[in-house]
C-alpha cells in the first residue's frame, strides 16, 4: 500500500512503457519520467483480506495491489502468463492487479 499512498502524494505513476523493469538493485528516480496518470487518478488506499477471492472482489472498485514472491522462474520471464509453483510465501515484489480471468490475474 505504500506504492499507491506515495502515487496519492506525488499524483504521479510510472506507466511500464515509461519506466520498463529492470533486473538490479537501487534506488528509483521517476521523477523525469512520463506521469502515467492521465486517464485515472487514485484518491486512496485500504487493505483487504489475504486470498484471491478477496483480490477479485477488490478489483471491483480498481487496481488492487498484489505482493508475491520473485522466484527464478520470474527471471526468464519475457511475455504472456507466468506460472511457477515455487513460492514459498515470501513476499518481495508488489504489482498492480487491474483484471482477472478464470485462471490468472492481469497485472
């Protein structure tokens, strides 16, 4: 939740376009980047329960942060639907959740 009260502070938000994952560690400088927040804007954040089913009912009102753990599976990933079953319930990432299908969540 700490993404989306910064975003709340600052009005801004890095589109993926604008700001493309890159594999190393630092600090974030997004300030020069391209303000995402063109056709939405966020007034607010609030916690929901642990589970999908809590995420999908959440994302009736908008994005849903999602935390999930980064597994070597996530380091080949380059496109499409990412699988893995090697979590270990050790959250160390966090993505936007804007929709969901029968089997996966868009994030």
């Amino acid at each position: 939740h700490e993404a989306w009260d910064y975003t709340v502070k600052t009005g801004r938000l890095a589109t993926q376009a604008a700001a493309p994952y890159k594999v190393r560690d630092g600090v974030c400088f997004y300030d020069s980047v391209h303000n995402g927040l063109i056709a939405a804007s966020i007034s607010g954040s609030k916690a929901i329960s642990k589970g999908e089913s809590s995420v999908i009912q959440a994302q009736d009102s908008g994005a849903v942060s999602v935390a999930y753990e980064v597994t070597n599976a996530f380091y080949r990933y380059r496109s499409g639907v990412l699988r893995g079953d090697t979590c270990k319930e050790s959250a160390n990432h966090a993505v936007a959740a804007v929709g969901y299908t029968d089997n996966s969540m868009i994030v």
